[in-house]
C-alpha cells in the first residue's frame, strides 16, 4: 500500500511538470515535497515520540511530561519542513496539531531566531498558540535517507573552546533584549521564558543558544540547553534532542521538568555586513555609514577584507607614498 502511494505521487508530480511553466512547476514540486515530509512525520509520529523518549531515557534523563510527535509548518516556505516533539500537560499537548517555525534576525543579523509554536491548527492564518507546551526535540527529515550526525564527540582546541566560550558570553550578555524580541513575535503572554546558553554533547562547547518556558521557578533553575543526536529509519530521520538542564556538566545532564523550547539562537561573534544593490554599477557594494559606495571590483583583495577603505594602508600603494614623502620634506625646509 505504501509502495502504491509512493507511485502515485511520483506519477503526479511528473504529471504536474510536463504541463506546467518552470516556475509554476517548481512551487508545485516543493508542495508535493513539503505534503511527503508531513505525511512521513505523522506516519511515524508514534515510533519517532517512542525512539526520542528511549534516547533520553538511555542518556539518564528521564522526564515526566507527556510528549507528542508533530509535523514542523514554516511560515516563510508555507509547507512542512520536518518534525518536532513537544511535551508539557497531557490536557495541552493533546490539542497541538502542528509547530509553527519562522525566522527572525534582530542585532543587525548577529543573531538568527528560529521561533518554534506550539498550535491547536494548523492553518497558519488561524495559529494559535498552546500555552504551556514547548519543543523538546527537532526531527530533520530525508525521504530519500541517508542523513548523518552533525554533531561528534571530539577533542576541542584552544581556538574552538575560546569561540564557544565567546558564543556563552555573548548569549547570555544579549539574553534579556533577546527573550524581549522573541516574545513581542510570538505575543507571548503570561508564560515566564528565559534565553539560555546552548551546548552540544557531542561537541563539548556552547553552539547558541534557546529561550525555554515554563513556570517561573523551573524556568529561573536552568542554566544551559543539551543538544544531541541520533539517526532513526536508517537516517531517514534525525533527531536533535533538546535538554534544559540546571547543570553545565555534560556528565550530571539533569532535565529540568515542565521546560521547552520555543525558540532557537544561531549566533555571529562578528558584526554582519549591510549589502545593498547599486543599479547604476551594477554591482554588490558595501554601504557604509557615511553612504560613500565603493565598486568590489575596485578593491585589491576582491571585497574580503572589513574596512579596506579606512585609512591608509602603506605599501599598497607605493608611489603614493614617496610622492607624500617629498611633500612633507618640502615643508620641513
């Protein structure tokens, strides 16, 4: 029946491409790829909530929440783009049909917000988020397979233990305008959050960071987020499973009960560059504060260095140099 199924929705896209324009062709194959994603989530949804509980269990963390396999909607892509378990009263996790995932980058881009909501329908123009419920894991799908690990137990260098260390300051430095931005997106009301440091087991250092929810008390108790990995139907699946936890000691991992997810940091040390298009160029120019442009094609080291344009930069241009030399010789006499 399954291999039916399969048939017949490769039968319809090839259906679907011969009578359609490229671009017309295109949005209905990620349709149909968005509708196969969601139908092998909620297809597996009960061996997938199943396999996660295990691999906590066996990690020794070990939760009494009840817990739900539901398929991830993006609100950009408007279609499914993987899975998520969410966990939290079983009163509440019943009514959550699907979890809301939209991006948005505040602090000039140096910091990605992927917002992730709980919702009772799954119809994007009627999201309603379910209080008191938030993602404990991320499930990565591939309907072909062959997904593998991110993430993997190595030994971590001076300059990798001094970035993750730098990502832990920065999150926690940026923590409060963070929860703040991430709860005026979500119209968060009346539910305690908080935006913590994320580490990966595999890893050993900090990778981000979460805003986690829940009550006031458990929320307060969490110092850092776990994040680890494990491959489900052959790699078909993969699983990020998401701890908050009140240790930073990868080996005494204690899940903090009544905690999830509802957002995750991707995080930049550095400052992200502004681009703007100059159609009288024609061409990718970098817009500085004083709005001077200046042309990448101009500049010596094809536009990877920060800030050429500040300065002056001895030996670039030589005969500059000595003309500025004899001027200043001149003067003097």
């Amino acid at each position: 029946m399954k291999r039916r199924s399969t048939i017949l929705i490769a039968a319809a896209a090839v259906l679907t491409m011969a009578v359609m324009p490229a671009s017309a062709a295109s949005l209905a194959t990620k349709a149909l790829k968005g509708a196969a994603i969601g139908y092998a989530v909620n297809q597996s949804a009960g061996t997938l909530n199943k396999f996660i509980n295990t691999i906590t269990l066996n990690n020794g963390v070990s939760h009494k929440m009840d817990t739900k396999v539901v398929p991830i909607l993006s609100v950009g892509d408007k279609g499914y783009v993987g899975g998520a378990q969410v966990a939290g009263p079983a009163s509440l996790v019943k009514e959550v049909k699907a979890v809301f995932q939209y991006e948005q980058n505040i602090d000039r881009g140096r910091y990605r917000i992927k917002v992730l909501v709980p919702s009772s329908s799954i119809n994007p123009l009627q999201l309603k988020r379910v209080e008191k419920v938030g993602v404990t894991a991320i499930i990565d799908v591939s309907l072909a397979g062959g997904l593998k690990k991110e993430y993997y137990s190595a030994k971590v260098g001076a300059g990798d233990a001094i970035r993750a260390g730098a990502i832990a300051v920065g999150v926690k430095a940026a923590a409060g305008p963070i929860n703040s931005a991430i709860n005026a997106v979500t119209i968060n009301k009346g539910v305690s959050t908080a935006v913590v440091p994320m580490a990966s087991v595999g890893e050993k250092a900090y990778v981000g960071g979460v805003q986690i929810s829940g009550s006031a008390n458990t929320v307060k108790s969490v110092q850092v987020a776990w994040i680890y990995e494990d491959l489900f139907s052959s790699g078909k699946f993969r699983v990020k499973v998401i701890v908050p936890s009140n240790s930073i000691n990868p080996l005494k991992i204690k899940r903090v009960d009544g905690v999830g997810i509802t957002a995750i940091i991707d995080t930049s040390i550095a400052d992200q560059q502004e681009y703007n298009y100059d159609k009288k160029r024609a061409s990718n120019t970098y817009k500085p504060k004083d709005n001077r442009y200046y042309n990448d094609k101009d500049r010596h080291d094809n536009g990877k260095h920060k800030g050429w344009y500040i300065g002056e930069h001895k030996g670039w241009d030589k005969q500059k140099d000595k003309d500025k030399d004899k001027n200043k010789n001149k003067k003097k006499k």
